[in-house]
C-alpha cells in the first residue's frame, strides 16, 4: 500500500480469530468488577505523552508495551506494531485477556496516544511507571474512564 | 492458557512488526488535525453498547469492524480477535493507517466496550450506524475525546 485511499483499503492480511480460554472456564462467572462502590466493565486509561522519547522505534515500544502489561498483572494474547515512514510514526496494539493497551506515535511532534483498558484484578495505573521510563514524557495527560458502569 | 497467572503471561507469539508506507510519503508533514479552532492528533470515540446482541460471534464482529473502519474512510492495516469460553466474549482489535478500533464484549451482560480512535481525515462518526446495525444496542453511551490537542 503506498497511498491512502479516500474509500477506505483493506489489508489483504485475514483476521486472526483465536480461541482462548484464558478467562475464568471454572463457571459462568460475572466479569465485572465492583470498585468504590462502583460496578463496571473496567478501567481504560487515556494516556497522552508530550516531549516524548523513543517514539520511532517499534522494538523499543513493543517491549515497553510489554513489560507495562505485566506490571499490571495482565495476560498477553497478541500484539501488532506499524512503523510508517517517512515520519516513523508507530502505531500498535497489545491484545491482553483483560483487553487491551494500544498506542500511536507522532514522533514529528515528540507526542504519543496511549491507551491501557484493563479489566479483573488488573491495576492499569501500575503501566504509567513503565511509559515514564520508556519514552521520558514531559508531561503526561491522564484521564481515567470506567468503561460499562452499571452503578 | 488455560488460567490467568496473577503475575501477568506472555504469549508464546512474537509481536508482529511492519513497516508501512501508507501514510503521505511524498513529504515531512504534520499530520495533526485542525477543526473547530482546535489542533490535535485524532478524535477517539469511547461507545459503551447496552442490552446489545451478536457479541459472541467473532465473524461478525470482525466484519462489523472492518465495515465500520471502510464506511468512515480508514485503511486497514491488521486484525486479531480473541473468542473466549465459556462466556463467549469477544476480544479484538483492526489496526488502521489512522489508528484502531477495538472491542471487547460480555455477552453475559449484553455490554460491549467499543473505542474508535481516528487521525487524518477519518469521520469516526460514520462508524456509528454501522455498530447500531451489526449489534443492534438499545442504549449508547458515546463520549468524544480529542486527543493531543495542542490548542
């Protein structure tokens, strides 16, 4: 693919469809959790870098990806990673069994969009650390959704 | 896998990495965005979908996808999904040019997480009737963040 095209293209690469049982198999086991009185899906960290570092290299943020997934105690399933030219841009995704952390770089502009969506016992804000030390932000924008409250 | 370790697992599958030139080659340009009086790097839709159906069936929810990426003018670059047991959720992500689109789904609830996250041109907007029509919600919560706004 060399250009965009205005109607949308579609990679010639299938989907990947994977079954997985690494959720709860003992029983039909309500996924929500219950927090400060809250019960909800879970919790999805909006996490925008400014004066980032390292934002072109796609190694570098797959491992950082990585390592802030098991921090927060989840469960990696797959991870995909883009790198553009000519600006270097890295856009990808890490598929957890508690859903997901992706990110988009904009190394042109030092920026980076992260998000870390985590449900069960995971801890997303144990990511942040991690994202600190792998891209060396000046200045972190955070922003915390419970995604699917009941109450 | 057939539990979660409370420590976090990795997948036996190496990350995937491309590199691709599907965004503008022909120059250094800033791909940030300007609408409204506001510069930022892309509009990220967070949809909560209640009382929803089809969240089991990963097919569909990979074409519904990959329909809502086409109808709001994406390019597709990747896709996986995760089809969990026993409660059938859904875990998945389309990687596009402009960014992603994820779910994740808990049938046993009838509640999707979707996140549409767009740069450039893409109207995320537009993916909307295509998730009304593929999963037929009877609620919505739709929240609108701007992300990396510069001003």
């Amino acid at each position: 693919m060399n250009a965009l095209s205005p109607l949308g293209m579609v990679s010639e690469l299938p989907s990947d469809i994977q079954t997985n049982t690494a959720r709860d198999a003992d029983e039909r086991t309500d996924y929500f959790v219950e927090r400060d009185g809250m019960k909800f899906a879970g919790t999805h960290l909006l996490v925008d870098l400014w004066g980032a570092r390292n934002l072109s290299d796609p190694a570098h943020i797959d491992a950082a990806l990585r390592e802030a997934a098991l921090i927060a105690g989840a469960t990696i399933l797959h991870s995909h990673f883009h790198h553009f030219t000519p600006n270097g841009g890295v856009s990808g995704v890490v598929v957890l069994a508690e859903s997901h952390i992706s990110i988009h770089t904009w190394p042109e502009r030092d920026f980076a969009a992260v998000d870390i969506f985590m449900c069960g016992a995971c801890d997303p804000h144990r990511s942040i650390p991690v994202l600190q030390q792998a891209f060396s932000p000046e200045r972190i924008d955070l922003d915390e959704q419970r995604r699917g409250r009941v109450y």
